[in-house]
C-alpha cells in the first residue's frame, strides 16, 4: 500500500548497494583514521626544539641547522607539488573540494545539486531497495549505486588494505566507518558523472547520521529519499530466502538479527531527519514487486522527479 510523502514527524520502523575501484582509499582517509600512525608533528615539534637549542649555542650552529634542514625541506616540497600534480590529474572535473570528513564544516561540496541528482534509496534489510533501484535504472536510466555492493568489490580486491575490516562489519551487522564508504561512492559518482550521468540513486546509505551529514556536506545534497517501510517478519522471510543463494555472509539468522537492530538504532533516525526536511518518499515494502514498483513511479511522478 502506498503511504505519501511523510512530513509529520511520527514515521516509526516496522520494524538501510557500489560498483568501482576505490583510489580514495589510498590517498585520502587510511593513514589518518584507520590506523593509528605516529604524528608526524610530534617528531616536528622535537627537531624544532632542538634546533632552538642549536641557535642558542652559536652562530655556526645555526649555519649547520640550516643545512639540516635543506633536505628535508626540500623533499616536503617536492611531496607538496607530487601531490598537487597527482590532485588535479585524479579528476576530470576539478573537485570543489577534497573529502575530509573531519573538516566538512570549511569544505564546499563536490556537486551542486543542480549538477547531479541524487535519491537516497532507503530501508530495513530486505525490503526490496536493490529490486526497486534495478527496475528504476532499465525505464529512466538512473544509475544505481549500491553501497553494500560496493563494499563488497572492496572486500573482494585482492590486497585491499580494508578488506577484512569490511568483512567483519558486515557479518556484525554494523556500520562501516564512514570514510571507507564515502570514498567509494565519492569514486563511483565522479567516475560516472564524466561520462555525463547525472542521476543517481544511492542505496543503502547513508545508514548512520555522520555519513550524512558528510556526504551531503562533501559530495552533493540528495534531492530525494525513497524509504521502503516494511515489517521485520517480511524481511527476514526475504533475507532467509535469498541467503539460500546469496552467498552473502550476513544472510544468516545471527547477522540478520545484529542488522535489524543496527537498523532500528543506527539508521531509523536518519530517515528521520530527512523527513523533517520533507523528503522522504514512504512506500510500503509488502506487495508484489510491480505493484511497489507502480507505486514508487507514481510518487517519483508526482514530485517530478520522473515523467
Ligand atoms: N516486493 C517483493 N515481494 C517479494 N519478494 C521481494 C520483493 N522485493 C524484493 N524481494 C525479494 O526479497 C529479497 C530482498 O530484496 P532486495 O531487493 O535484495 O532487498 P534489499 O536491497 O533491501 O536488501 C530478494 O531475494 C528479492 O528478490
Ligand atoms: O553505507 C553502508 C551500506 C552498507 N554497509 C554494510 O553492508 C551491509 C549490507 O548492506 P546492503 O545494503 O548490501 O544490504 P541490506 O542489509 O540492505 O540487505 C550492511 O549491513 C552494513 O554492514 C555499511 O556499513 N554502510
């Protein structure tokens, strides 16, 4: 049955898939934040100190704190221009801004939203958000992003620094840390939006308040939010069913049990902040897949968002 837009405040659950390489990865978020690396400033702060002893001394020492210095001076430069170089070649399009999601607040997103459209596809595990995304790609050419898919080519890369990180996330249930995920959706977006698309549906996130705060902040503010409302007794029958040939680890009655909690807890609330903002689009889960499926193009009809 189909349920309007929401924009009370009292939606109550019933009860939250990516598709390219990640060289954010590489470059932007591991060092600083999954792994806790020595601070370089530390190190800083001690040679400077021993430098302001050095000048102290005499004038000679200074001299020969200077030359101490050259090299390594001269190799951050040379890093500085590498990674300029490496910054500017990694895009077609400039990026506005790099994503940091520890700095957000200074930062510029990436897209207007008058660049790209992009609907958050949303709701409990099994409440049909890949079936629906794949029907709205072959009528209106969407391009679907799914954000546990592409967690899982991550999970799958030979030699991914964050593979078993994924992996053990995703058989808890819990929320990947958000700079993995907004990385690999920041690659997929860019990628696709130089070959000229424009609309994406994004399912399966943001499932956690930080990552949309930040993907909103960093990359693009979302147009719309479609929210799958469905009851966990239809969702575990589903999750149960596909497991049979999923091959997913978290398809199993103890990781199906941690993720309807995690959705409940974690995710519910971010479904609804967006409907206070007056852009959740509530379809029930529960009727035949084309039925759903009348029912989400009507509504995406009714908001132009579709003709
Ligand atoms: N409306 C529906 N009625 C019956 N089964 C459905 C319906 N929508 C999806 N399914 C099935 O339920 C399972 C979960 O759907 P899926 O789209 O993978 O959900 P999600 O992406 O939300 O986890 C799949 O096996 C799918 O074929
Ligand atoms: O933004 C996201 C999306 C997914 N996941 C993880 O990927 C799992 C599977 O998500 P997916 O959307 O593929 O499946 P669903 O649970 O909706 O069936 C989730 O339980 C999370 O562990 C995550 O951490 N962050």
């Amino acid at each position: 049955m189909l349920r309007t837009a929401v924009r009370s405040t009292t939606l109550r659950p019933l009860s939250l898939r990516l598709t390219t390489s990640s060289s954010v990865l590489a470059h932007q978020f591991k060092p600083a934040r999954f792994y806790s690396t020595p601070s370089s400033s530390g190190n800083n702060n001690k040679n400077s100190k021993t430098d302001t002893t050095n000048e102290n001394k005499s004038t000679s020492g200074k001299e020969e704190g200077h030359s101490k210095h050259f090299y390594p001076l001269l190799f951050l430069g040379l890093a500085a221009v590498g990674a300029t170089y490496f910054s500017l070649n990694s895009t077609s399009k400039p990026p506005k801004a790099a994503v940091d999601p520890q700095h957000h607040s200074v930062q510029k997103a990436l897209y207007s939203p008058s660049e790209v459209d992009v609907i958050f596809v949303l709701g409990g595990p099994g409440s049909g958000k890949g079936t629906q995304c794949a029907k709205l790609v072959s009528q209106y050419g969407f391009v679907h992003l799914s954000a546990g898919d592409l967690l899982r080519a991550e999970q799958n890369k030979p030699g991914s620094e964050v593979g078993e990180l994924i992996k053990n996330y995703i058989k808890e249930g819990l929320i990947v840390p958000q700079e993995i995920t907004i990385g690999l959706l920041k690659d997929a977006i860019v990628e696709n939006f130089n070959k000229g698309n424009k609309k994406f549906l994004i399912d399966g996130f943001p499932r956690k308040m930080d990552q949309a705060v930040s993907f909103e902040q960093l990359i693009v503010q979302s147009k719309s939010v479609l929210y799958f409302e469905c009851t966990e007794k239809i969702m575990l029958d589903r999750l149960l069913e596909r497991g049979k040939t999923s091959g997913r680890i978290d398809d199993n009655v103890e990781s199906i049990k941690k993720r309807f909690r995690t959705f409940t807890d974690t995710s519910y609330p971010v479904i609804e902040k967006f409907n206070e903002e007056g852009k959740v689009i509530k379809v029930f889960c529960g009727d035949p897949v084309d039925k759903v499926y009348s029912h989400v193009v009507d509504e995406l009809k009714k908001r132009s968002i579709v003709e």
